[in-house]
C-alpha cells in the first residue's frame, strides 16, 4: 500500500529540506462570509477568518508539536493585517493538499519536516494577511465614502482620521466579504514590521498551561473503543497463533483481533485494554525476523566500510592523493539505533460519519499520507475522510511516516471491529520505545591526509546504513545506489580539500527506521566535525581559524559567520577553567547554518557539560524567542541522545529497553547554560527545529578529545568513555 505517490523531485524536496529552493506560491483565494449567530464570518483566503467577535483565526497548515508554527505562522499574519496580538488565534487546516500542500515538499504533498513550516509559509501568509487588510480597507473605504488610500489600520482597528470614524475588524467583516481579492497584496517592507522580528508570546501556551488544549488522547467519541496492540518483539516476526481465552476474562474487553502484524484488543477503557493484552497467549513465526544483536549488525555495516561503497560526492583524485599523503589519519564512528521518545506516543481515534465516511483525530504530521492511507483502508473515497489534525506532545520525526503506519493501524483496527464503532488507537511508552522507526544504526569510516606543510590534501568517507525510503512511497529518491537523507552533510561539506569523496553502502534489515531529529545530520554531522578537528590538530592549527581558512567557498560564508559570532561568544582562545576544555563544532542543515562551543569537564567517567555557545543564521528570525528555544531543545535533545541513548538489540534481535527508566533523556540538572545569538539577517527565513541538534555532539566530543586524548567514536559517549 503506498499512502501517496507524488514525483521524485517533490520527495527529494521534503527529505533535504528543499536545498536552495525559492519558494514562490500563489495565495488560495476563497473570499466568502458565512453566517456566524447571524452575523458574518469573513474567509478572504483559505488561511484567514475573521469573526464577528473581532478574532481573526489563523489556519495553520502544519502540526503543531511545540515548534512554533501556530505562533510563527500567525505572527505573519498579524503583521501584514496590523492586527493587534490579543486577537489573533490559531488552529489546524484540514487535510487538504491542494489548499494547504507544503511548497518545499512540491505539489501534492501536505505535511511538516525538514524544518520547512516557516520556510515554505514566509511569503503565502504574509501575503493572505495583506490580503485580508486590504479586503477590510477596501469595504470601509466603501461604506464611508472615502478613498482606501486615506484609511490607516492599527492593532486591529480600520480608522479614517478625516471623519474620526472607526471600526474593528468584526464590524467590517461581513462587508470585506463581499470586496474583490487582491491578486498580488502589496507587502511589507521590513522596517513597517510591527511583529515580525520579535518575541510575541506563543499563542498556544495559555491552553496547554490550563489544560484546555486537546490532544489525540482527550479525545472520546460515544460508544468508543480503546484498542492497544501486542507487536513482536523481534523485528519482522508474523502471528503464528494466539489464544485470547485469558484476555476474554478481564472485565471490560470486548474482542481480540489479528490487526495486521499485531493483535489487538478492543476494550471499553484503557484498563482494561493493557490487561486484557497482557493475558494474550501469542505464538510468533520468526522465520523472516531479525534475530541478530545490534553488536551484530553494526559488525556487518563495520565491515562494509572497509570498501568503497556508491558515490556520493567526489572531487579530485582521492586514491592519488592518499597515497602522496605525508600523514595519514583514520577513524571509524558507529551510531546507534535511537528512539524519538516524543512525550507523547502515538495515539489516534476514528469513527464513522454520517455521509458512510470517517472522522479521524490525530498528530498527522504527514495530512496527505495519512489522508489517503486512511481511505483505502476503510474503503472509501478521500473526499470521505475527515481528518483533524491534533496538537502532539513532541515527534522529532516519529510522527513523520512515508508508509503512515500508525494510520494503517487505527483504520485497520476500526474496520476489524466492524466500521462502525468508534476506536480510539493507544501506543504506550513502552510500545514506543520497543515498537521501531528508529535513527538507523549508522558506520562511518574516513580517511584523511596531510602535505608536508599540514594541509589537508585528501578526505575519504565511506557511510553504511540502512535506508529508511527503501520500500517506501520515497524509494524513488534512492538514486544510483544513494540515499541522498543518509549522506546529507557529507555528500559535500564546508571545507575546501582538494580531492576528496563519500560514498555509501545501503544494508537493510527488517528493523524499521526512521528520520530522527535532523536525519543525516545527526551522525555526519558528528563524524565529519570530530575529523575535521582531528586533522586541524594533527596540523598543529587552531580548530576555530583552520575551520575558517578551508571555507573559501562563498556559499559557506554564512556559516563562517556563526563560527566567528560564537568564537566571540565563548572568548575562543582563552584558557579553559581548570580541568575543563572548550570544543567547537559547525553544521549547515536545513538551510540553516549554526556553529556551537561547548565547554566541558569530566566527572564519574563522563562528560559533563556546563556551558554552551550557540550562534545561529536562519534568515529572518519571525520570532527570536522560538529560534532560541529551538536552539535550546535541540541542543538539550542532542546531547542526551550522545551521552546516553542508545537502542540494543540483545541477543536473539528483541530490544532491550522499555521506557525512560534504562532509556533516559537528559536530566534538569544536566542541562547546560546555554546562550544564543541570533545572527541579524534579511534573507528570508530557514528552519530552526532540527538545526540546533547536530553541532552538540562533535562540539562535546572536541572538548572531551582534549582532556582525555580520545574522541568517543562509539555512541553514546558514557558508554564509550567507561568501556
């Protein structure tokens, strides 16, 4: 079942970010009122509603799961309306992809990744904003008798200064209705911004503070069902039978069905549902599972290193230039699995409407997937389903499916009880962390080499993983044996060597994986700034002013710019405290570019982490507040998924962990003083959810090399350091 089929490039857009692409999109125009208590509500585009209460309710087309999108999103309309904060709101768009596609992504996709919500929605809100104003403009210039050009508006009042007449937004709605959209809304110039560029409060806090907002789990239908499901625990293993005479026996279960790889069990609370399912009695075929220990398979892909695999990126002569290297300098990095952990599982609820279609709540992180899986699951058309997207606790990709198989499994278990019944489907904690889509368990090997005069002449990197897109609606971005999401970052880097070359070997196996927080970024990202520092070192150059000088590309001078900001930040060049040391790392991603110095210790074998440098170019930064927190998570993320996370497979290929208790996140009082500069730009705005994450790791490890005489090479770093 393929959720979606859209072109090659449209894939490649959404798992690169979208590279250099300008985005250019025309405004949906759907200008109309409809009555609200019998007055009118005014729809100048499909992204704006203005209400007779004078709210203006922005429809934000991505997920909201603590990124910022409905503040950021919202706050470009308010600008362009000079709306005043207090009335602007925010929620989801429906799942339409002709209205609300992802313009990074290309046409026919509706979804959020790759850090693009703010990226690919800068210029189409910014545009249904004017749009909307001068709708307003135009219908009191009308009903005053007055030219447009004489009307101001101000925190959301339409006002003519020559008659001293006045009116809000609401009192001229059902008017501007009625008014002719404006192809091309004239826009704002940055110096007229009036939020843009500041820190407005996040409009969604107050409803998440007090518990009003709805997430999947708040919501229950009549007559509901809550199902939980026994997956194997070993990769690729099938039912072979199940008993569910002990399920039957608990109070409250009402029926055991084989949903797909799982079995379910249908109960009328989710009590009764996880005991009923801890009663199965399941037998599972392992002929084709995964059995093998995550030690095994990283030897596997340790051993596919050894040897050239698909070019990625190649320049120069790299055999040539090895073998006239005066010095030579290897290292081999292996990455583990890793689970998202999301603070909230996946979770989701569906019943049958009226028309004989669905309704369907849940974290759709990917609406246009999900939409159609929904669909030929239950059988009907997609203009049959509903589906509401839901606020969710976090997802750092887990929500991002290319088979959308949490939606495969809800429909499917609604239809196994019948299509009538409403379902309320609930991954817990442990489901999570055991269930798959991981990072993929990733091996690097590099080679470097050196002149006489310490110049590095030669970069070799050889990457083995497994692909995540194989088998997947996004298979076609697999070119010539590349997987473009697994080389990101080390296809082609920052620094100018003369001849140099990656290739990479794709190993799959029937473990599932996943993008996670930054996708390739978070493993070449390491491994490419720990060399990079190594072979400085081993030149007897300075890890900040070696960086600087092989970044001779002006297609990179943004980048120097964060790595010369937070030098200054971190007064690079100082002597550390005592028995600490500074480490610095640099990353483009997502077309952001940021730069982090991490100053570190070591304390009971490990590293401990007390400050942190983070300089960041994301274009315009639409509200600074959100760019540091994102740089703040990311970093918090980032650093204890390097220090401690890692998934293990045992022997026999069933995961070790279970939940946060021996699969832990970083703690309150491990988290480091962390500062942020934002670099001041006029460029148009770039992601910032993934982009603070791949510089923490090498910066730590940088610093830890100095205290101790070794960079960790196998994650996580706790584990590498006390082995």
């Amino acid at each position: 079942m393929a959720p979606f089929d859209t072109p090659a490039t449209s894939r490649r857009a959404f798992l690169s970010g979208a590279g250099a692409l300008m985005i250019s999109v025309a405004l949906p125009i759907k200008a109309r009122a409809q009555s609200g208590g019998g007055e009118d509500i005014f729809e100048p585009n499909a992204f704006v509603r203005v209400s007779p209460d004078n709210t203006v309710t922005v429809m934000v087309k991505h997920i909201e799961f603590g990124q910022g999108p409905f503040t950021g999103l919202t706050t470009l309309v308010a600008d362009e309306m000079d709306a005043d904060w207090s009335q602007m709101r925010a929620e989801h768009a429906p799942s339409d992809a002709e209205l609300y596609g992802n313009a990074a992504f290309g046409p026919g996709i509706q979804g959020t990744g790759g850090s693009s919500a703010i990226f690919s929605s800068y210029e189409i809100m910014r545009k249904a904003g004017a749009a909307a104003k001068a709708m307003l403009v135009a219908a009191a210039a009308e009903r005053w008798g007055v030219p447009a050009g004489s009307i101001s508006v101000s925190k959301g009042m339409v006002s003519h200064a020559g008659s001293g007449r006045s009116a809000t937004f609401g009192e001229l709605a059902g008017a501007a209705a009625s008014q002719t959209p404006p192809e091309n809304p004239v826009l704002k110039t940055p110096d007229q911004f009036l939020y843009i560029g500041k820190s407005a409060p996040k409009i969604d806090t107050e409803a998440k503070a007090t518990g009003q907002a709805m997430f999947s789990l708040d919501v229950y239908r009549d007559g509901m069902l809550t199902v939980v499901a026994a997956h194997p625990e070993k990769f690729g293993a099938k039912p072979a039978s199940f008993d569910a005479a002990g399920a039957m026996e608990i109070n409250g279960v009402e029926d055991v069905k084989q949903v797909g790889d799982a079995i379910a069990v249908f109960a009328r609370n989710s009590y009764a549902a996880l005991k009923g399912r801890k009663a199965l009695d399941i037998s599972w075929d392992e002929s084709a599972a995964e059995t093998r220990s995550s030690d095994a398979i990283a030897q596997e892909r340790i051993d596919a290193a050894k040897n050239p695999g698909a070019t990625a990126g190649e320049n120069g002569a790299i055999d040539d230039a090895l073998a006239g290297a005066a010095t030579m300098h290897e290292a081999e990095y292996v990455f583990p699995y890793l689970a998202h952990a999301p603070m909230e599982p996946l979770d989701g609820v569906i019943e049958r409407s009226e028309d004989g279609g669905v309704e369907v709540w849940m974290g759709s992180q990917i609406q246009t997937g999900d939409h159609n899986a929904i669909a030929q699951v239950c059988g009907v058309d997609m203009s049959k389903v509903k589906l509401n997207t839901m606020l969710a606790g976090g997802s750092f990709g887990r929500r991002a499916q290319p088979t959308s198989h949490f939606a495969v499994e809800l429909a499917s278990a609604f239809m196994a009880a019948g299509g009538q019944t409403p379902v309320k489907l609930m991954w817990t904690r442990e489901d999570d962390i055991q269930g798959g889509y991981y990072r993929p368990l990733t091996v690097h090997r590099l080679r470097g080499g050196l002149d006489a005069d310490g110049n590095i002449i030669a970069w070799d990197q050889v990457i083995a993983a497994q692909s995540f897109l194989a088998g997947s609606p996004f298979e076609g971005m697999i070119q010539n044996g590349v997987d473009a999401s697994m080389v990101e970052g080390a296809a082609e880097i920052a620094y100018d060597i003369p001849n140099f070359k990656t290739s990479a070997h794709i190993i799959n196996n029937p473990v599932t994986t996943l993008w996670w927080r930054s996708v390739g970024h978070t493993h070449t990202g390491y491994a490419v700034e720990t060399f990079i520092d190594e072979l400085l070192e081993k030149a007897g150059k300075d890890a900040v002013e070696g960086r600087l000088a092989l970044m001779k590309d002006e297609k990179h001078a943004r980048l120097a710019g964060t790595l010369r900001k937070v030098a200054e930040m971190a007064g690079w060049g100082r002597a550390a405290p005592q028995g600490r040391a500074f480490g610095v790392a640099s990353v483009e991603s997502f077309r952001s570019y940021v730069s982090q110095i991490a100053e570190v210790s070591i304390e009971n074998g490990g590293p401990r982490v007390h400050h942190v440098w983070c300089a960041v170019d994301c274009g315009v930064a639409v509200n600074p507040d959100i760019v540091r927190a994102q740089m703040e998570g990311g970093i918090g993320y980032g650093l204890g998924a390097v220090l401690f996370n890692e998934l293990i497979l045992g022997e026999g290929g069933a995961v070790t962990q279970s939940n946060f208790h021996d699969y832990r996140s970083l703690r309150i009082n491990e988290m480091p003083e962390v500062d942020v500069a934002i670099i001041p730009s006029t460029q148009p705005p770039t992601g910032v959810g993934e982009p603070g994450t791949p510089p923490i790791g090498p910066a730590v490890a940088n610093a830890v090399r100095k205290l101790t005489g070794k960079t960790p090479r196998r994650l996580p770093m706790i584990k590498d350091m006390q082995a």
